[in-house]
C-alpha cells in the first residue's frame, strides 16, 4: 500500500503543474492580447484624427466652408480718377482788438 499512496500523490502533483502551467499560459496570452489591442486602438485612433483633421481642412479650403470670391472695386490705372484739388481757405488776419 506504500506504493500506492506515492503514485496517487504523484498524479496530484502532476495535475496541480498541470492547472498551474495551464494559469500561466493564460494568462501571458491576456497580457498579449491586451498589447496588441492597445496597439490596434491607438493606430485606429490616430488615423481617425488625421481623417477629423483631414475633413476639416478639405471643408473650409475646397468645401461649402470655403469663402466665395467676390470681385472687389479697386481700380485699375487707366481707371483711376485724377485726385481733384482741393482748396482750404486761407488764414484771415484778424484786426488786434483795442484796449
């Protein structure tokens, strides 16, 4: 009966390595998973800027934000008037008051 008790303590350990090999296993494949998520979502993410960034940029330069040209008045040479002179009139001497 020695025999015997020694062979079943063994199968216990053995299972007990088993489940704690399995657990370790486990768990580097969380730790994994968790990596290479934060790498998906933080690649996602910037593309996602870059795409805001983009569309904005393309709305107020190409879109319905960008401003309407309008033509301005401003005067081409053969245009412009000549300035007109213009008369101030001159200082007038007043008599010294009396005293």
């Amino acid at each position: 009966m020695a025999a015997g008790a020694g062979r079943s303590k063994s199968r216990v350990e053995q299972e007990r390595a088993r489940v704690y090999r399995a657990r370790q296993e486990f768990h580097q494949g969380l730790i994994a998973r968790r990596r290479r998520d934060n790498l998906i979502a933080g690649v996602a993410g910037g593309a996602l800027i870059l795409a805001v960034i983009g569309g904005q940029i393309a709305f107020y330069t190409v879109g319905p934000g960008a401003p309407v040209p309008s033509p301005s008045a401003t005067p081409t040479p053969s245009d412009a008037p000549t300035p007109a002179p213009t008369t101030e009139p001159a200082p007038v001497e007043s008599p010294a008051p009396t005293p």
